[in-house]
C-alpha cells in the first residue's frame, strides 16, 4: 500500500473578488460573518436579560410556589444548620431546623 497526496483546502485560499450587483465595482473581499455572530449573540443576550428581569419585577415576594422554604433553608444555612438529620414527616422526608421567627413565618404572608 503507498501514501497518496489528496488534496486539502487550505484556510488561505484566494477567493476572485465579488461583484456588486448595482455599480459594477469590485468588492475586495466577502463580508466577514463573525460580525454577525456576535451582533445576533448579544441581542439574543440582552433579549434573554431583559425577559429574565421583567419576570422577577414582575413576580411578587414571596409568591412563588416554593420560596418560603427557600427562605427557611436559606436561614438555617447561614446560621450553621447545614447537615441536620432527615426525618419522614408528611410530604416526604424533613429536616428539623431551628430559625428566628421572621423566617419560620414567612408561608404566612401574604402574596
């Protein structure tokens, strides 16, 4: 068996210069598509941003289905309470956590 040479397309190859449609000039080289890119990922970025941020001003507190646990949980952590022992209760397996009142409550207000 012997090596063929195949031919490989080099990232420097010269491509003829392209014409306008409407004055005949000659465009020196084809539009560079990274330019593109860029312009449609931070639009799409900001797009994003922009719903992301109208959904949280938009979203009362507390008035997401879960966030008062959220709040609990947050609370204990920042006091120490990181692994407490589980315990089955009601709705699955708890944690007995101890919490200023301020946040054991929040499931109370309303929203």
């Amino acid at each position: 068996m012997t090596d063929q040479a195949l031919p490989v397309a080099s990232e420097s190859t010269v491509h003829p210069p392209s014409r306008s449609a409407r004055n005949g000039e000659q465009n020196p080289s084809p539009r560079n598509s990274s330019g593109r890119c860029l312009f449609a990922f931070v639009w799409a970025f900001a797009a994003i941003g922009i719903a992301i941020g109208a959904w949280s001003l938009a979203t009362p507190l507390m008035a997401a289905p879960d966030e008062p646990i959220h709040v609990v949980e947050a609370t204990a952590v920042v006091r120490g309470q990181i692994d407490v022992p589980k315990q089955p209760g009601r709705l699955g397996v708890t944690s007995l956590v101890q919490v200023p009142e301020w946040a054991a409550e929040t499931g109370a207000l309303p929203g």
